[in-house]
C-alpha cells in the first residue's frame, strides 16, 4: 500500500468487515489535491451565504428536519456502523444513533441561543461582541463511534453557519457518508458538508495543514493529535480542538459494594463497551484492600458471563477488535504483564471464532506491575487491570498517575469522600456511582495528554466552531 499512500487520482479504500474479513465495498481516497478543491469550494460556499447568511432559526429547521431522517435511516445507520466498525448492533441502536440524533436535535435548537455581548463601557462607546462562524471548518473521525463522534462536530459546526469537511476514518466512511445524503434530503445547501474519505497521513495531513481552513477539531489518539497540532502550527495556526486517547480509573472505595449488582454492570459497560474500544474506557479499576477480592470475583464473573460472538445479533455485548494489529497489540501487553508476574483471572488468550475476525475476550488481570504496559497503556481492548489501595491519599495518587486525564469514575455513599475524591482526580469528566461522561448538555474535553483546545457538547462546543469579533464604535 506504500504507493497507494500518495493519495493518487482514482485509489480507493476498502472497507471491511471486522467480524468476517470480508470486503464490504470501496470507497474513494480523496488526495492533497482533492482537499485543497473541496476548501477552495466550502469557502465559496460560505461566500455566497448561501447557508452562513441564514438567520440562526432558518438553520435550525434543516438541521431539526435532519434528525428527523436519521430517525427514519435509525436502523440503517446502526447497521453501518455495527459493520463497519464490528460494534454489536444493540450497542449502536441504544447508544451511538440515539446519542447522534440527540446531538444534532440539540445543537439545532441551540442554534438561535448563542447570544453576543455589550461590554460595560463608558457613555461615549459601545463595544458590540459577537460571535461569528469560522468560515471553512474541517473535523476528523475516529473509527470507534463513528456517527456519534460525527454527530457531536456536525451539530453545532453546521448551526453556527460554517461549510464543514469532514474525514471519517478509514475503517468506517458509510455512516458518514449516509448522514451526508441525510443532510442533502433535510436541504443542507450543496456544498456545505463535505465528506473527504481517505488516509489519515494525506487526507487528514492535508485538512491539517490547509490554509483555508480556520479550525479543526479532532478525534482520535493522542499520538495523531500531536501531528496534527505540529502541521496547524507549521502552517496557518487554525484552531485546533483535540479530544484525545485515555487510561481512565475506576475507583471503588470500601462502602462500594453496598450497590452490589449495579456496580458489577457499570463496571462492565464501563470496560467492555465497543469491546474496551472507547476513550472513556475505565480500563483501570482501583478498588480498595477490604474489597478487592470479592470484586475481583463478581467483576470476572460477570465479564465470563458476556455474550461474544457476530455484531449482528442483538444478544452479543462483545464483537470482533477493529483489526488484527489491535488484537496483537493488546494481547502481547497482555502476556508481557503475565511474565512478569500478573494474575490472569478470565480471558487473555485471542478468541478465535471466526477465522477472520480478531476477537479478544473480556480480560481481568491483577497485580501487573504498574510499569507494565498494561497500566501504564492505553490498550484500547477489552482488558481491565485491577490495582488495590487503602487510603484515599493513595487512591488518588494512582488515579493521577498516568498521563492521560479523560474520564473517571467513584463509588461511594458517602457524598463527602465523593467530592474529596472528585476534587483530587485530575479528569475531565469525574462520575460518581455511575459510569457516565453526562449527557448532551455537560461539556466534553480531557485534562493532560487526553485533551488540548475547546470541549464538545453543551454550548461550550460553539466555541470550537466559532470566533469572537468586538465591534467598537465612538457614540457622539
Ligand atoms: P487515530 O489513528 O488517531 O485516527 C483518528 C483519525 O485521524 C482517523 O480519521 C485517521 O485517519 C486520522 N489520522 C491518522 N493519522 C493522521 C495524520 N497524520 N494527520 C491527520 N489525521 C490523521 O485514532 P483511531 O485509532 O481512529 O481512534 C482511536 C483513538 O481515538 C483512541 O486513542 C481513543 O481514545 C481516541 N478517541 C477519543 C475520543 C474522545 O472524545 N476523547 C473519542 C473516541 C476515540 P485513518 O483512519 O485513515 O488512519
Ligand atoms: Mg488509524
């Protein structure tokens, strides 16, 4: 594939089916050139005003009329991304359509409550502030929640009044590109969203580096982010909104099991979903001394308990990883924290159900050193450590101890041991007796090395997708 990496005119990319090997279809690879056409055409988009000189509430409409059709294609664009990305098919018709339309109907209705201000001057001026979209906006997509992930960009880029680019990634374009004919069918004027298929290194390299376009907000590891950081500053310091990997903890103080079976299935969702494939994954539990045997044993339980096989029957919870070099990957840390010295309580051997599909099982391993690959990674697999403390002081400690600052979760009754630990834990999103990241109305973005620039969700993502202009004017 080396030659095929220059973006040629006419190569395309396959798309394949995680679970099976087999080739689903192919699909353009849009090259530097192709990209600098489709910024060249979203500005002059913008230009016209075709869709940025609409009144916030006319953008709205379409937007609302959007969500309305992915209601319709709901089961459709399950099944895309179920197939593409090898997600299991109940995952995607509860969590990522549900959460994508959400996402669009939310930032539609948003799209007229993003007011400016008056600064409090003197009686002989006036400082309007404004907010005023970018211009020619691009996004990048990760493969693990493709139309979600498109969603929460699409959403409040589009209601801002910006023409958005938008690169899915390789693995999985077909949501993407279904949301775009979607988006065509609500009346979304020609040319305002532009879906730009195609690798990472050209076509994602190619938005980064663009000189057209004003901002770029990104999904994915933290090792592309700061490629893409490094071109945007080489180039024309657009700005850059990163969301990025994580090596989440899950902390379970002494009273934790007072919410007995509740626990054991957040902690479940909270490791295994989208396969551990997720960047709020709680990949770490740290569980108090007292407790962690009988945690251990309910948790490894409860992970033999999962469902693997086929993405396409509603029963599986776990599918196929996105490749084989992932399943490599997080087995070989997997073994590595064996030999020297770990416990594998369940899994840790590859799965093999179908020749094709790389399947990993839920794997639960204690006393891994904590230099081990295994605590210190983001293994982006089904694989919990477990590590055990007695003191809040050490508890936090070993949350903090990682680069990474996503997400994290706390179990305890007790509210003040909650907030003393909320306060301590350096994370975006600190859930408590619960494993969640909030809802559509809670900002989204990662402390450290997990996140760099604006959040998503709520209506601080406007300010990702938009620039403050101050209008000063003498009064006589
Ligand atoms: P990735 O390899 O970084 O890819 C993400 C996107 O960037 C893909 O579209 C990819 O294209 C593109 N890309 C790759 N190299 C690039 C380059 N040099 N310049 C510009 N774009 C480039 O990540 P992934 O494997 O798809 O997704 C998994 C990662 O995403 C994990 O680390 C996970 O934690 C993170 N994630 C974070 C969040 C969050 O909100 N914080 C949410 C979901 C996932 P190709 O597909 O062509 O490689
Ligand atoms: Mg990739």
């Amino acid at each position: 594939m080396s030659g095929a990496r220059t973006g040629r005119a006419g190569e395309t990319l396959p798309v394949v089916n995680p679970a099976t090997g087999e080739l689903i279809t192919t699909v353009p690879a849009v090259g530097a050139d192709g990209v600098a056409v489709a910024a060249e055409r979203a500005l002059r988009i913008f230009e016209t005003g075709i869709w940025s000189g609409r009144s916030p509430r006319e953008r709205a409409a379409v937007l609302l009329r959007l969500a309305e059709l992915m209601e319709r294609d709901a089961e459709i664009l399950a099944r895309l991304d179920s197939e593409d990305a090898g997600k299991p098919i109940t995952e995607c018709r509860t969590g990522d359509v549900p959460g994508a339309i959400e996402s669009i109907r939310w930032f539609a209705e948003a799209a007229d409550k993003v007011f400016g201000r008056i600064a409090p001057t003197g009686g002989e001026s006036l400082g309007l502030v404004s907010r005023e979209p970018v211009g020619v906006a691009a996004a990048i997509l990760p493969w693990n929640y493709p139309l979600a992930m498109a969603a929460w960009k699409v959403g409040p880029a589009l209601a801002a009044g910006n023409s958005l680019l938008l690169k899915p990634a390789e693995a999985t374009p077909r949501s993407t590109f279904h949301l775009a004919v979607l988006a065509a069918e609500a009346g979304l004027p020609d040319g305002v969203l532009t879906v730009l298929p195609g690798h990472g290194s050209v076509t994602g390299q190619a938005l980064a580096r663009d000189p057209l376009v004003r901002a770029l907000s990104f999904t994915g590891s933290t090792a592309t982010g700061r490629r893409i950081l490094a071109a945007t500053a080489e180039t024309n310091f657009k700005r850059v909104s990163l969301e990025m990997g994580g090596k989440s903890p899950q902390v379970l103080l002494p009273d934790a099991l007072d919410y007995g079976d509740e626990l054991i299935e957040n902690m479940i969702e909270a490791a295994f979903l989208t396969m551990g494939q997720n960047c709020t994954a709680g990949s770490r539990v740290l569980v108090h001394r007292d407790i962690a045997d009988e945690v251990v044993d309910r948790f490894t339980r409860a992970a033999e308990a999962l469902v693997i096989g086929d993405p396409a029957q509603p029963e599986t919870r776990i599918g196929p990883l996105i490749d084989h070099t992932a399943r490599n990957r997080v087995a070989s840390a997997v073994e590595s924290a064996r030999s020297a010295g770990a416990r594998i309580h369940t899994g840790g051997l590859p799965a093999d159900l179908h020749p094709q599909g790389a399947y990993y099982p839920p794997t639960v391993v204690t006393a891994a050193p904590a230099d081990s690959a295994a605590v210190t990674r983001e293994l982006f697999g089904p694989v919990v450590t477990v590590q055990t403390f007695t003191t809040e002081h050490e508890a936090i400690r070993l949350a903090n101890a990682t680069e990474y600052g996503l997400a994290a979760s706390v179990w305890t009754r007790d509210l003040d041991t909650a907030l003393r630990m909320a306060r301590g834990i350096e994370a975006g999103v600190v859930s408590v007796n619960a494993y969640s990241e909030g809802d559509i109305t809670t900002p989204f973005g990662g402390w450290k090395q997990s996140g760099f620039g604006g959040a998503e969700k709520s209506t601080d993502a406007f300010q990702q997708w938009t620039r403050e202009k101050t209008v000063w004017i003498r009064t006589r």
